[in-house]
C-alpha cells in the first residue's frame, strides 16, 4: 500500500495537496447466488473502509459475474436448449436499476462512509448490460455507465449502451467516471471523458493480461488522471460445472485451483508512477493513497483537451441523448397534431 506523502516546511511556491485513499477489491463473484455476492462485497467494503478508503472500486460484472468460458450453446445457425437454460440463470443473477439491490449498495457506501463503483450486469426487460454503478459516500445512488461496446461474444448476450451513461460526477474526491474494459481502447470514448474533466478514471475489466497494464499506463498519462484498473481474480472452482464451459487457464495444471482470471488490479498517477499493484496472485484490496496535486503536475507539459489540443483541426462530437427503440407519443400531443390544419 502507498503512503501518504511526508510533511514538508511550506515554501513560497508551496500549496497544500488534497489525499484520496482508494482501494479497488480484487475479488471473484459468487456465481448464480447475488445475494451472497452482495453480501461478499460488504465484506470488502467494509475492509476498505476501515484502512480508510475513500474510494472503493470494483471489477467488471461483479455482481452477476463476467460469463467467462461460457458459451449458451450458440455458434452460426446453431441453438441449443442447455444454452437457453444456461441464460436464464445467468438473467436471474443480473439485478434491476435502480432496485433493491441497488439501495443495499448505497446502503454500504453510507454506513462506510465511502464512495463506490460497482461493476454488474444490469437486466433491463430482458436485456443485459455491462454496468458501472456510482455510490456517494451519504449513500445516495449517482447513476450508471452502460459499456458501450461489448467484446467479442459478449454481443450476443449484452446489449449496447448509449451516449446518455458516459456520466463524470464531480465529487468532493474529484471527477470521478469509468470506462469498462476493452472500451479503454477505444480513443474518442476515452477522449468524452476526458471532456468531462475526469481525475479519478476507474477502469473495472476482465483483462488480466499483462499488455493490459501498458494500456493503463497510456491512459494515466494520456488523461493526465488517476486510473484505478479493477479485474476479478478467480479459479476454476469459482464457476459453476457445466460440460459446455470453454476455459483458457492462465496456467497449464487444470485442477479446481488452476487460475482462470488472475487479476492485475493496479493504481496508476497521472505522472505514470504504479502506486499500487498489480496483483496477480490472489484476492484481495489494493490501495493507494492519491495525491491530487499530481494532476496539475502531469498537464503542465500534456493536457489532452486543452493547450495541447487543435479543436481547429480535430473536434469529437458525442450523442448522449437516449435512444430507444420504442416510443410512444403521448394522446396531449396527438391531439395537438390532430387540431392542426392540414394540407389538401
């Protein structure tokens, strides 16, 4: 764990730094069973909080569980019913937004004092979506991010987010947003962000791979912000038996405690110092305490969106109204369009 910088005789170009502690939890989920999840979570929560955390981030699809190695019977033309049935339970682990599972979230922020982003599958009818809840530290619900672009075969199962969750709250801990996983590498999502002002860049994932960690050192210091990267650490004895499950393990012994998911949470300045981790050895909370003043330190030579920016040259417009696919025009302006003359 970083500590906190020593104290220093103020000189006359000296100002005092803001400290944030922040811990992101490297943990599995408990899969089909959102209840014990949860109640997991509070665990760490409270872990965190009492080594004074401020802020607490966890990993991608914590609650509901990232389906690694899962494949619902689906290839090209082809359906099965173990597959369906396979999807109805991973539904029935997703959770509503805002719900009940929501307010025992907030719930734990304002009993620990901390603000919390929350990786989960977010069900919407009977849609999925990769989802990044945002906690106040008074307990109150900020909102969500929808990953706008899932990976691979994970868009056969989620649906995609729009403009409307790409949300920066400015926080008294400061401009705190997420990116989820392989949305990281995508430059003019990250560029929104940036727009935003962001200062505490939160990155839940399910890339544990080593590269990984050089895309999280480019973002620190491309947005000159914090970048807490948050990924589950799992074994294979986390997941439920199933005869259709395709695992890539990490390491060659395939045993019930062969690694599946092997983390590398880490804490990154703006400056591009690690500050803490990665870890790929175990669950667990890695923190860092995170001194603000870095952020101004790294954008007196960069910042990406403003003096080393050419808006006369390059400019991104962002959509972030909501779209949905049905909607239904209420009978007061049908009856306003109907009282209307109309062209012969």
């Amino acid at each position: 764990m970083a500590t906190a910088p020593k104290a220093t005789t103020p000189g006359p170009c000296d100002f005092p730094s803001t400290i944030v502690r922040a811990t992101i939890v490297q943990a599995s989920t408990v899969y089909n069973d959102t209840p014990k999840t949860i109640e997991k979570a509070g665990e760490f929560i409270a872990q965190a909080a009492a080594d004074g955390a401020q802020l607490v981030v966890f990993p991608e699809a914590y609650i509901g569980g990232y389906p690694r190695g899962y494949r619902f019977g689906i290839g090209v033309g082809v359906h099965n019913e173990a597959g369906r049935d396979c999807f109805r339970k991973y539904h029935a682990s997703a959770i509503v937004v805002p719900g009940p599972e929501v307010d025992k979230l907030a719930e734990m922020a304002r009993k620990n004092k901390v603000y919390l982003v929350m990786g989960a599958m977010e069900k919407d009818g009977y849609t999925l979506y990769c989802t990044a809840l945002f906690f106040s530290s008074e307990g109150r619900f900020l909102g969500k991010h929808r990953k706008v672009m899932p990976t691979s075969l994970e868009r056969c199962i989620w649906g995609y987010g729009d403009g409307s969750t790409i949300p920066v709250y400015d926080t008294p801990l400061g401009k705190l947003g997420a990116a989820i996983c392989w949305e990281n590498r995508m430059p003019l999502y990250r560029t929104s962000l940036y727009g935003q002002g962001i200062e505490l860049y939160c990155a839940p994932t399910a890339d544990g791979s080593k590269e990984w960690q050089s895309s999280m050192m480019h973002i620190a210091i491309e947005g000159g912000c914090f970048v807490m990267s948050a990924c589950q650490f799992c074994v294979r004895k986390d997941f439920p038996d199933h005869a259709d499950y395709l695992f890539t393990d990490w390491y060659p012994e395939q045993h019930e405690e062969a690694i599946v998911s092997q983390g590398g949470s880490v804490i990154i300045s703006p400056l591009g110092k690690i500050l803490a981790g990665p870890n790929f050895e175990s669950e667990g909370l890695i923190t860092a305490d995170l001194d603000l003043g870095d952020i101004a330190r790294a954008k007196l030579y960069f910042d990406v969106v403003g003096h080393y920016s050419r808006p006369d040259i390059f400019n991104l417009r962002v959509n972030d109204n909501q779209n949905k696919p049905v909607t239904f025009v209420s009978k007061s302006v049908k009856a306003e369009d109907d009282s209307e003359p109309q062209n012969k």
